[in-house]
C-alpha cells in the first residue's frame, strides 16, 4: 500500500516518527533541498548503482540514495520498490518515501540541440546512527559483548525469516547492509538485488545474479536461487561476528576463540550453537543448510529458555501499549492532549511511571505516575501547554517505566504514594521501560496503515489555569452549566456551543456551591460569608439574598441541594436547613448533626442523606424528621462524598472515602451490599450515570474508575471495572456531573467534559462465592448483618476506550485566570464572549 504524496520537510519529519504512515512519493525539490544540492560533504556511501546522502531535519535524520545512469537500473529501482512498501519489522530498515521525476533539458548532439530525459530515482530511509555492522566487526575498539553479539545475530535472524514469510529473498545479505539503531538492534537495508516470489514460487533460475563475493552462495554460478541462497550468507555473518573474520570454522575453533572468563557456561553452550548454525549455513551443499529461517531462530529460542536470559524488568510484558507514539495536532495557544492506551494483562497490579527524557518543559505535570489493576484497561491523557508556535522541536523522547505491585505490601504502597520515584529506584531490576515519541502534527489527512492501531481522538479546547480549587454541582439532564468562581460570580455556559450565555456577579465573597432551580428559572449560589443567593437567569435579575447560617468560624454554605419535585432546598454548613420558597424562603427544619455538615443530597422519596467533616459514617434521614434515622457505618476513614441512584428498582446510595474504597448500600435494608476496590487513593467523588448504566469514581490522584451497573444485581452480580482514565495534568477529582450525556470533571483548576458512551468491555464468567470476599459489617439499631461483596476486575480482552474532551478556560475581566464552580441545565440562547 502506499501513501498520499507529501510536499513539506514537516510532512517527512512526520513520516520519520509514525510507523503507522505508508511510503509515499515526495518531490526531488525537497531532497535536493534537505541534502543541500546532493553535497560531497552530506555523502556517507556510494556503491555498485547507488550514492547515500545524510539529511538532517530538525528532530532527526534520514538517509537518501541516489541511484546512478537510471535508465540503466531502472528495473532495479521499481523492483526495490516493490519490495519495500511490503515490508514493516523492527529488524528492517523502514522506508519513508520515493522520487520517481523525469525532466526534459536541452542537449548538444553531435552538433544539434536536443530535448533529453533526465532521469531522477531516489529513496529515502530513516537513518540510524551507528551505522553498518561492519565497524563493530573490524574494529577492535567497538568491541561488543556476547549478550550484544547475541542481540545482533537473532535480530538479523527475525529480519531474514521474516522477508522469507513475506515471499521476499535478499540476495546481498553482508555486514554493509546490516545497520544498527542506538540500542544496537540490527536493520536490513539495501534491497537493490531483491527478488520477490510469487505464493507458491520456491526457486527461479536466472543468468542475472548479483552479489558480494565472500558472502554469494557457491550457486550462484547455476543461477539457482532458493531461500538456501539467504541463509549462505547469514552463516558466513555468523562466523564473523564470532571470529571477527570469513572463512571457514569449526565449533571448536569458535569455542576456542571465546575462551575467557568473561564467559560463563551459559553463555558458552549458546555460542556453540550459534557456531554451529553458522557452519550448517555455509556448507557448499544447499539441502544441507537449516530447512528454514524458522528452524534457525527456534534452536536460538531454546537456548534462551536453557540459559535463562531474563530480560530487565521480566521476560513477559507488563504492560500492553497500543502505540509507541503520542501525537499532538498543534493548534495555537490551546491545550493538546492524547490518549495513551495501556493493558495489564497480568495476573498483579502494575505501577506506571512517564516521562521525558530531558525535562521538557513543554509536558503538564509529567512524570506521571498511576497504578493499573490485574487485566485491565487503563487510558492515560497526556497533555501539553498551549503554544503560539509549533515548537522547533517538535520530537521528544518519552520512557514509560513499569513495575509489579504488591497491595498486601503496605510499605510498597506508601513509597509509592508519598515518593513513586524511590519506589522505582527500590524496584531497580524489575523495572520495565518502553520508549516512545512525543510530537506535534499539523492538521491533514496521511494515509495510516490499516495494520496498526490508531488512537481514538481526544481534543481539549482550552483549560483553567486558576489559583485555588473549587466546587461544582450539576443537573444531569440538563446542557447549559453554570460555573461559580472565587471573585463571586456565577457564568452561564451552554455545552453545545461552548460559548458562554452570561455572568452574574453575585457576592463579593467566594461562591462555594451552586445550582439550577430549573422549574423556576433560577440559579442558587452559597457563598463563604454563609449566605444563599438566588438570581433569575432568564431575565437577569436578583431574587433574594438571605443568611444561612450564623456569622463566625464556620459560616461558609459547603453544600447545596434541589428537592425534585417540593419547593425546597437544603443548605449544610454548621447545621443543615431546609428551605420553602413557597413560604418566602422560610427556614422550616433544622437538622441536628454530629459536627459541621460538609455535603447533603436529596432522594426522590424525601429521604437526605449528608457527611460531617471528619466522619466515618454517613447520615440518613427523613425530611420530616430533625434527627437521625440511622446511620450507614462501614468505611474505616472519613467520608468525603455520596450520591443516591437507582438501579433496577432499588433505592441505592454510593459512597467515598479515604480508605481508598467506595461503598454500595441498599437503603432499604439499611447494609452495604458492595465495596468497590480499584483506587490505591482516597476516593474523592462518585456519580451514577444513569444512561450509560456507569457508576464512576473519582480519586484524589486524578484517577477514575469506570465501573459497569449493566448487570448490577444485589448480592449476586457486583459492578463490574471496564476501564480507568487518567487525565495526567488536572489533579485530584473532586467533583463529577453529566450533562449531554457525557461525563463532566471538575480537577482541581479544570473543567473537563468526557465522552465515554463507547467504552467496551466483557464481562468475565465466574463463581462469585469463589472469587469475591466477604465482609461482615455489624450496623447499630436497625441496621443488619449482611455478606460484604467486594468488587473485583474482570478478565478484559484489550477493549479501546474513545473518549472526547473538552476543557473550558475562564478570564475575570481583568484578564485573570480565576477557577469556577459548575452546574448544568438545558437552554439554547447564545451570547458569544
């Protein structure tokens, strides 16, 4: 397959860096150009029909070859073609574009001016810094060691085997075509002499065989050529690099040379069979050669397995990554971000940690660290600071380091929260490291390859950058948000539009809470000198103002919450009130509490529920009634967030907590059916989202949990994890909402509005008596005993999850960044800003 053409060094830059474009073609203008003219001083090769140029871009480098009398090797030309658009291994040299132009140029003829052709073909390659393997085979002072040489033979071997799976021989296999990347894994290049057989084709016969004598199989004089023909040269490269000369070799000559101490018996048993496939490889006789590639890198695998080579970090791999590359679509002075997709598909929990090679301060908040729990899918968004201009450098290094964790291990567990990078330096060995590139891309359409996976589009529109933290409250069938900041106002947004609809300035202190009274127009906001404020949003207008609270300490209003359906609204601070604005907003209960209420919500059957600052358990009660009718008691630390929601008829209530747990009680029988175990953090907010059947949670690490209420049923089916998402640079979460059914996100100084309607999952089989722990909680007065289910992870078979972003950046007139509260109602009036 081949790509759209490409006309800009920014385009070649970008080919440079996705394995996922296709060779396309690119004017001769830009390869003259890149290479300065084909400069003697940009030469790093010449050869039978070929010169090689170095060209260095911004972010990199490719190599250029120029072949020679054209019109003579044209078939050479079109057949190395051929080949290589056929061919992606990490063992083969990758090829980016081609040039393919003819020009008309007057000429002397014998006395007579003519038009001629002027014949252009070149390729372009991605250059690799260490070059051929030819110096680390001459030279002594590039000495490799057997792990390296090793490394070198059985990357050479995956190469070959698979051209030969791809119907394709090499025919000039040498050092000289071997080249190297800067971790020392071996490339083939140069398929000038390539011949690419048909399905069924084993041999041809031709009196055109070209070559390197010293590495040409001995029939080439018949003009046979099989795959044997390859594996000729290889063994003569094998020899070399265990002798440091061709020729021929026995096992015990080879074993002689390696005689040294720095060799140990392991590694002595795997030279010796090394040599020996390169002796079998080499013998004059065809059908006496290994019968395949294949055959070769098993008995190379099976020393392996006999040596026990571990690799760093563990034979198996921890993490799954879908892409090697985080592509960020420049757009001027916005937010970009991109989803790093990552599976665990061990049996443990895994704690991650990214970064960037050099500290680039063009990265939010990196390094980033999280922790993915056993076969499980977890989204990772990273993001980078608005920029004016596309940066000069545009290509960053960026490792993500991965290791096992333990939860039972506690002082694991607290390394990592208070100090992940000690974490990792005690894990030394055991931890793995994948490198892969950032960059920024332009806007346009390259064609991808249909073999990779591509990432699922995240686009933040713009971002908070405030000074302090804030609240945020929502309705979640409504598409317009109000947004309360630290300054007293109160903004009204409409989501469709993401543009804002107006802003009332309603306090001169901090708005803490907000909320729509969507019934009556109206907009209520609790401000930190403890009064309630209520605006008519439609006509821009105060309604009333009133104290909710006595003056002092504790006055601010932390919490506000809408009845559905009754003219009521509570407000918790020291005490939580309720309010009739049908009697003139007369204060006609007041709730006794255990200390200073810090959030409360409504339930649709009058029932309230509501935490106290520092309080491990949660309060239930009837709106009819001033004290307590029970008490949930269950989670070991403070409390910090609750939200009601019904799931197959029952009336539930979903809890957070610093234990790092959430909790799922059945109001009716008054227990916790289930605890929900992913977050090695508090849980810091909850929400059920009713249209997509998800209960999600938030932590204090910025990290949510995606847990499925599809097929919820009380003490049979527990909710099930179908993914986690991390937006690396926002924070803490400490708010959740919906609104035109995507999720919203409050995190510290952003607003984020998540899509996650396709988020897929499998729900894995098992015996929940087997697999889920039971708990059981003693509840004081009515409440009862009752199995405590914990919630464990699925089985996941690598699910994608899309998702879209949008984040809302806010300025004060002043042309201050100021943080803002949030809630959400329908409305289509629009009043651009």
């Amino acid at each position: 397959m081949v790509g759209q053409a490409i006309t800009t060094q920014h385009d070649l830059e970008y080919m440079l860096v996705d394995p996922t474009l296709e060779p396309t073609a690119l004017p001769l203008s830009l390869l003259s150009e890149i290479t300065h003219g084909f400069s003697d001083d940009m030469e790093i090769g010449r050869g039978g029909f070929a010169t090689v140029y170095k060209a260095t871009l911004e972010n990199g480098a490719v190599a250029v070859k120029k072949l020679r009398n054209t019109h003579i090797h044209e078939k050479e030309f079109l057949g190395e073609i051929k080949c290589l658009v056929k061919l992606k291994h990490k063992n083969i040299v990758r090829f980016l574009v081609y040039c393919s132009d003819t020009q008309g140029n007057m000429a002397n003829y014998n006395g007579t001016l003519v038009m001629a052709d002027v014949q252009e073909r070149l390729l372009c390659f991605e250059y690799l810094h260490k070059g051929s393997l030819v110096a680390y085979i001459k030279d002594s002072s590039r000495e490799l060691e057997w792990r390296e040489r090793y490394q070198v033979i059985k990357g050479i071997c995956e190469g070959l085997n698979y051209l030969h799976q791809e119907n394709i021989l090499h025919l000039d296999l040498k050092p000289e075509n071997i080249l190297l990347d800067e971790d020392m894994n071996p490339k083939i290049t140069d398929f000038g002499l390539s011949r690419c057989f048909e399905e069924d084709q084993t041999r041809c016969i031709t009196d055109n065989v070209g070559g390197t004598l010293g590495y040409l199989a001995p029939e080439f004089q018949s003009g046979e050529i099989t795959h044997k023909f390859d594996l000729y040269s290889l063994g003569v490269i094998i020899i070399e690099m265990l002798t440091g000369k061709k020729g021929y070799q026995t096992t015990e000559n080879v074993l002689e040379i390696w005689n040294n101490p720095t060799v140990d018996t392991l590694q002595w048993e795997q030279i010796r069979v090394c040599a020996k496939i390169g002796i079998e490889c080499t013998d004059f006789n065809p059908a006496k050669r290994p019968a395949s590639m294949k055959h070769i890198i098993d008995r190379l695998e099976e020393t392996e397995c006999s040596i026990h080579l571990i690799p760093t970090g563990g034979t198996s791999q921890l993490l799954t990554l879908q892409q090697f590359n985080l592509c960020f679509t420049f757009e001027p002075n916005k937010v970009m971000t991109c989803p790093l997709q990552l599976t665990n598909n061990t049996n443990k929990h895994v704690a991650f940690r990214l970064t960037d090679k050099n500290m680039e301060p063009s990265f939010l908040n990196l390094p980033l660290y999280g922790l993915v729990p056993p076969n499980t899918p977890y989204t990772l968004i990273v993001a980078t600071k608005g920029k004016e201009d596309l940066p000069r450098k545009y290509i960053i290094d960026v490792f993500l380091q991965s290791a096992t964790f333990i939860l039972g291990d506690d002082g694991h567990i607290k390394t990592f929260q208070q100090q992940p990078n000690k974490f990792f330096q005690e894990m030394e060995n055991e931890v793995q490291v994948a490198k892969l590139k950032a960059l920024y891309t332009l806007p346009r359409d390259i064609t991808p390859s249909s073999s990779m996976p591509i990432s699922h589009a995240t686009k933040i529109i713009c971002m908070v950058q405030g000074t302090y933290s804030y609240k945020l409250d929502t309705n979640q069938t409504n598409q317009w948000m109000i947004l309360g900041d630290d300054r007293g106002y109160v903004r009204i947004w409409d989501c469709k539009t993401q543009r804002k609809v107006d802003a009332l300035n309603v306090s001169a202190s901090k708005v803490l809470c907000v909320k729509f009274v969507a019934r009556k127009h109206w907009i209520v906001a609790g401000t930190q000198d403890g009064l309630v404020h209520v605006y008519e949003y439609e006509q821009e207008r105060k309604i009333t103002s009133f104290r909710a609270v006595t003056a002092g300490i504790f006055e601010s209003i932390w919490s506000l919450a809408v009845h559905p359906t009754q003219s009521y609204l509570l407000s918790a601070s020291t005490h939580i009130k309720l309010w009739d604005w049908d009697k003139g907003w007369e204060c006609v209960q007041i709730f006794q509490m255990d200390g200073p209420a810090y959030q409360v919500v409504f339930n649709r059957n009058d029932t309230i529920a509501s935490i106290s600052m520092a309080h491990y358990s949660v309060e239930v009660r009837s709106i009819d009634s001033q004290k307590s009718s029970y008490d949930l008691s269950g989670h070991s630390s403070t409390v910090s967030c609750l939200d009601f929601f019904t799931s197959h008829d029952q009336e539930l209530l979903v809890t957070g907590s610093s234990d790092n747990t959430a909790k799922i009680w059945h109001l009716e029988k008054k227990i916790c059916a289930y605890t929900l175990e992913a977050s090695v953090s508090p849980i810091s907010s909850v929400m059920h989202q009713p249209d997509l059947q998800t209960l999600i949670t938030g932590s204090l690490d910025g990290t949510i949990y995606l847990w499925s209420t599809k097929n919820f049923r009380i003490y049979s089916s527990p909710p099930m994890l179908k993914g986690i998402i991390k937006i690396g640079s926002l924070g803490a979460v400490d708010h959740l909402a919906c609104v035109m059914g995507r999720v919203v996100i409050g995190q510290f100084r952003t607003i984020a509005i998540m899509d996650v309607e396709s988020v897929s999952y499998q729900k894995q089989s098992m015996d929940y008596e087997q697999e889920l722990s039971v708990d059981m909680i003693q509840h004081a007065g009515d409440t009862m005993s009752k199995d405590q289910h914990v919630a464990s992870c699925p089985d996941f078979s690598c699910p994608s999850v899309p998702f879209l972003i949008i984040v809302l950046r806010f300025l004060d007139p002043g042309h201050h960044l100021t943080p803002c509260l949030m809630d959400t109602h329908q409305k289509t009036r629009v009043q651009s800003f």
